[in-house]
C-alpha cells in the first residue's frame, strides 16, 4: 500500500503525457487510467483513483516516508522503475520496503505495483496475476541460463550465473542481502530444501543490455503446488558478464524453514 509519486515522471519519460497527468491529477484525466497495487487491487475510474491517492499522500506524510530511488530499466514501450521506501512501521521503528512499478503503455493496466505486505502487514498475502504469461518472453545470455537453473533447482548453476561478490536481495530492503559464493550457495539450497526448482513463468521482458527485468508467475516452488502469483525480479549484470544482483519484488510464502 504504498504509492510512489516518482511513477508519474516514469509514465512521461515513456512520452505517455496524458497518462502522467491523470496520476497526478484524475479529476482532470483525460484518457482512461487503470493500475494494479499489492493492497487495493485493481484501481480505475477517475473517482477511486482521486481517492486512493489522497489517502496515499496522507499515509506517507503520516509515515514519514522517505523514497530511495534504485534503478529504472527502459524498454520500447515498457519501463521498470525500483526504490525502497523508508517509512515507520507501526512500532515506530523504521522500515524498508522495496517497490517496483511496471509502466507498460501497450497494456490495458498501464500501471502495475509489485512489493511485499510482509514487512509493513507482518504476513504474507497471496495475490491474483495482473498479466498473461507470454511464451515469446525469454531472457537473454547469464540470465537466461540463471532461470533455468532456478527452475532446474540446480544450486552450483545458479551461483555459477553469478559473478564471486554477486548478492541477492528479497522483497524486504531490512532482510541481510546474500552476498558471495558461500552465502548465495547456503541461500539457494535452503530454497531447494522444498524438494525440487522453482520454475518462473515469464509474463513480461524488459531488458537494456545490463539490467533484466521481468514479472512472472509462480505456480510451484519444488514438490508444493502454490496458488498462481505474481512477482518481479531485476538481475544485474555486471563488467564480466554474471549477475551482480538480483532483487526480487513478491510477496510469495516459501514453503521451506
């Protein structure tokens, strides 16, 4: 639950003004506008958009939110934004939530939010796809090799398709970030504990010749059958070609310790 103002400049950087202007101002929208976000669901009509936002500015001033920019990914028609929000939990204690938009202008939900509930919530939620799986959407070189070993749940391939200081974040910025061959090696073997891979179906590719980005689907995570869901991830490649990060965006619930 968490709207990130900077998704706007996203939208007019694709040259999609009209579309820029109605998240900044729907009551004088002038071309229809949709989004999808974690908590709220499907959000469209000039009349809850206004008043989706409006509870949005009061929550971040409330929460004191302060937001981290990442990285932005550019396709043709689709770009990738990331930040980490940090903002006061309802202890009071600071937290870090990962945000990542997908703006993609061909579709008919222009705008889709991807981040955890776990670290505001404390629990996860099972959330319903926001876009079909598409069959021509494969990921180029390291990272491609990447999510075959994932789907494989092939340890010593995934770790191979990272450089030696590689790291892997998950949906929570407060989480320790795996870094280096034996933490990433530790990481994904307890992911594989549940017996077996866990196989991504891609719905989209958005990919600048350093950064790949793609949502998905997951269906399975080893010998578990899990409730379709949706999520995103951006890997990194680094000078020597392997992956120097990958950051996920889901608010999937493994079922392995």
């Amino acid at each position: 639950m968490v709207w990130i103002p900077q998704i706007s400049d996203l939208v007019d950087r694709l040259g999609a003004a009209g579309l820029a202007d109605a998240l900044r101002d729907p009551a004088a929208a002038t071309v229809p506008v949709a989004l999808d976000d974690p908590e709220a669901g499907r959000i469209s009509g000039v009349g809850v958009l206004e008043a989706w936002l409006a509870v949005q500015d009061t929550f971040r001033a409330e929460r004191k939110a302060e937001i981290e920019e990442v990285a932005t990914t550019f396709g043709e028609e689709r770009a990738v934004g990331e930040w980490v929000v940090h903002l006061e939990g309802e202890d009071g204690a600071r937290v870090g939530l990962p945000v990542a938009a997908a703006v993609d202008l061909a579709s008919p939900l222009p705008v889709r939010i991807h981040h955890s509930r776990l670290p505001l919530g404390g629990r996860h939620v099972v959330r319903r796809p926001m876009v079909p799986p598409d069959p021509s959407a494969r990921a180029s070189d390291v990272v491609g090799a990447y999510l075959a070993a994932l789907a494989a749940g092939d340890t010593a391939a995934v770790v191979a398709a990272f450089a030696p200081d590689g790291s892997f974040r998950g949906p929570s910025a407060d989480a320790h970030p795996h870094t280096g061959t034996g933490e990433l090696t530790a990481l994904y073997d307890a992911f594989f504990a549940a017996g077996g891979g866990i196989p991504l179906t891609l719905c989209t590719l958005t990919e600048d010749g350093t950064r790949s980005a793609f949502e998905y689907v997951l269906d399975r995570w080893g010998g578990t059958g899990l409730p379709p869901q949706p999520g995103l991830a951006v890997c990194v490649r680094g000078a020597d070609g392997l992956i120097a990060s990958a950051r996920v965006y889901d608010d999937v619930e493994a079922p392995v310790a």
